[in-house]
C-alpha cells in the first residue's frame, strides 16, 4: 500500500497548490538527473548531465525510483532532509552553510527593526547597483524575495517567492546564492562577538537545565496537534484568498491567521511550539530538497552570480547599518549581532548564537523578535517589491 500523496500546503511550491510529487532520480556514472513523475509533458525546468561522449544503447541509465514508486521518493527525500539536518548540527562546514543558525526585550527590538530598515535601505542600493537585468521580470520579484528573507529568515523568502511567482530556476538559483551569503555573514557575525565574554551562569539557570531539556522532547499528542492546527489554517488561509481573489495570497493569509491566533491563544499555541517546530524543521529540509532536484543547473549556476553580488551587497549594508546607528544610539554589540542575525537568519539561528556565546540573557528575546520578523516580512517584502522595486525596474 503506497503512502498518501504530501498535502502542497506543507510543501509550497511556485505552482498551484496540489500534491507536491518528488521527481525520481535517474543514476548516470558521473551524477544524476530527474524525471518528471508522470506521463504529462514534462516540466520546463530540468536537472541535467550532458556527457562528453554520447552514450550507447547499452549503457541506457535505469530508473532507480520509478515514478510511482511513493516510497522510495520520500525515502530519498526524508533522508536528504535528515541529512541536511544532521550535517548543521554535527559539522562545522554544515552549520556555516545551513539556511536554516541585552537588557531587556525591547531593546532588542529597537535594534531588530533598525536591522530591518537598513535591509530595506541594503535592498534598495541593491537593486540600483546590481539590478539582475539577465533576469527579466524576475529580478524585482528574488529581489523582494531576498529582502523578506533577510528581515524575517528563510520562510519569508519562500512564502513571497510563492506569492510573486519567481519561476524554480531562479528560485534555486536564490537559494544557492543566500547559502553562500549566510556561510560568509555568519562567520563575520562570530568574527565580530569573538572578543565578546559568556554572561555568568546562575544557579537558577543550572538547575532547570535538566526541566528545560525535558519539556522541549516532542509529544506524540502535541505533534499530532500541530500538524492537524497547521492543515486546519492553510485550509483556512487557502479559502480566503481564494474568496478575497489574492493571487498566491494564500502563505500571507496562513501568516495573518497564525500571528492572530498565537496573540489571542499565546498560552495554547505555546504548549504546540517545540513539537511545531521540529515538524517544521523536517519540512523545510525537505522543500528546499525538493527545490534542488527542480532546478535547472545551467541556469542556477549562469544566473546564480547577478543574485550573489546583489545579496552580497545588501547583507554587508543591512551589517554597515546596524554597526553604524547602534553604536550612534549607544547599543551594546551583543543585542545588535544578535538582532542581525535573527533579521537574516530568523529566530532558530538567533537563539543558537546566543546559546553558543552564552549571552543567556538574549535567548528567549532573539527568539521573540525573530517570530515578529517572520510575521512581518512576507507583508513587507512583498509590499515593497510591488511597489517599489518594480517601479525601478520598469516593469
């Protein structure tokens, strides 16, 4: 018996909402391709080896997935996310090149939305220099993408990607680029607090050590719940944008209905948190599998270098800025790296930095002001591209 086809409101993709299949992987002896997973015309994007010499009847590859075979498919792909998963956590190459790594609160606020204008200001430059020409009606649409993604993190990029349409080359070609931009930014980052000393550990911190370490095990009740609550709102936010007639409007709907829920039910939603997020976690290794396996190569590797140089000059204002006006504003650099990072990498990389610095203090706000990044960013992002970066372009 085969598995039930992934519903697509976990998985977004830049077509329409329907069950995200993965592609089977064809073997060749110096690398792989992908094959569309039916017998409909095949998809206008795919990975392919071109050889030196032609290959003999003979010597035909076979398929080692076959199209329908929904096990293997998500064996390969589960497997490439545990991976990805592993490799951040247990190696030092993979945290650097993962997408997905004070006083008081609102001090860290203040210098999280000061990250957050100068992302805007970064982009703007940005755009004006780097302007991606080569990608025609795409370049203002990754280069929103990009900005939401470095205000708020990685599922920001994916939510306005979805929203403005970015076709699946330039998508990948998007996230190649920011791999290499947050491997660079976030070794700048921990260049700059190296000289930065732990905060001192209390007792209290000590001993809830083991409590802490236990309520954050995933429950199989709350792990249930969380995907029912989550399926439960992207149906939701799928029939309002619908009933609303919001082209790809149906992740900023899912966004609005979350941070509305999560303020009316804080203590409610909280209790869902840990197992959500490492659902979410597993998820989005496995989109962004499935985004690598989609993409055209050639492409992603001719088109990859406009979008690297635009990125590489937006991240290094978005970090010129923030140096800049905290030190103005009289701001330690412990709240400003930190609210950096959670502009650029979100609230999961923040509250690691913190933890791996010891600024224990900066914990739990990092990871506050990076969810209101990611409640914000999608709207800005995509405001901002329509409204402003298509204007520039011309479009």
């Amino acid at each position: 018996m085969a598995p039930p086809a992934p519903a697509a409101l976990l998985l977004p993709s830049n077509h329409s909402y329907r069950p995200l299949l993965p592609r089977p992987i064809l073997h060749h002896a110096t690398g792989f391709a992908c094959a569309s997973a039916s017998p409909s015309p095949p998809p206008r994007l795919r990975l392919r080896l071109r050889h030196a010499a032609p290959l003999r009847a003979a010597a035909l590859p076979a398929i080692a997935i076959a199209p329908g075979d929904h096990w293997g498919n998500w064996a390969f792909l589960l497997s490439a996310a545990a991976f990805g998963t592993w490799s951040e956590e247990s190696t030092s190459w993979g945290a650097a090149l993962s997408g997905s790594l004070v006083s008081t609160t609102g001090d860290l606020l203040k210098a999280f939305l000061i990250g957050s204008v100068a992302t805007t200001i970064g982009t703007t430059i940005a755009f004006l220099l780097v302007p991606m020409k080569s990608l025609g009606q795409d370049s203002w649409k990754i280069a929103a993408a990009l900005m939401g993604s470095y205000i708020g993190g990685a599922v920001n990029y994916v939510a306005i990607s979805e929203a403005l349409g970015v076709s699946p080359s330039v998508l990948a070609a998007g996230v190649a680029a920011d791999n290499i931009i947050s491997a660079l930014y976030f070794m700048t980052l921990f260049s700059l607090a190296a000289k930065i000393p732990a905060e001192p550990k209390t007792a209290q911190e000590g001993s809830n050590g083991g409590e802490s370490e236990g309520g954050r095990r995933m429950s199989v009740l709350h792990g249930g719940a969380a995907v029912a609550l989550s399926f439960v709102i992207c149906k939701a936010g799928s029939a309002i944008s619908s009933q609303l007639g919001i082209q790809g409007g149906t992740l900023p709907c899912v966004t609005a209905l979350v941070v509305a829920l999560a303020t009316a039910f804080p203590r409610l939603l909280g209790k869902l948190a840990p197992s959500g997020e490492t659902i979410a976690l597993i998820l989005m290794q496995v989109f962004f599998t499935v985004v690598g396996a989609n993409g055209n190569l050639v492409d992603a590797v001719t088109k990859a270098p406009s979008v690297f140089a635009f990125a590489l000059v937006q991240v290094t204002i978005h970090l010129g800025i923030v140096l800049a006006a905290g030190k103005l504003m009289g701001f330690e650099r412990k709240p400003l790296l930190i609210a950096s990072n959670a502009n650029v990498g979100g609230p999961t990389t923040a509250a690691a930095m913190a933890t791996a610095k010891g600024w224990s203090s900066l914990i739990v706000p990092g990871i506050l002001v990076g969810m209101f990044g990611i409640s914000i960013a999608t709207f800005v992002g995509i405001g901002f591209g329509m409204f402003v970066l298509r204007r520039i372009c011309g479009a």
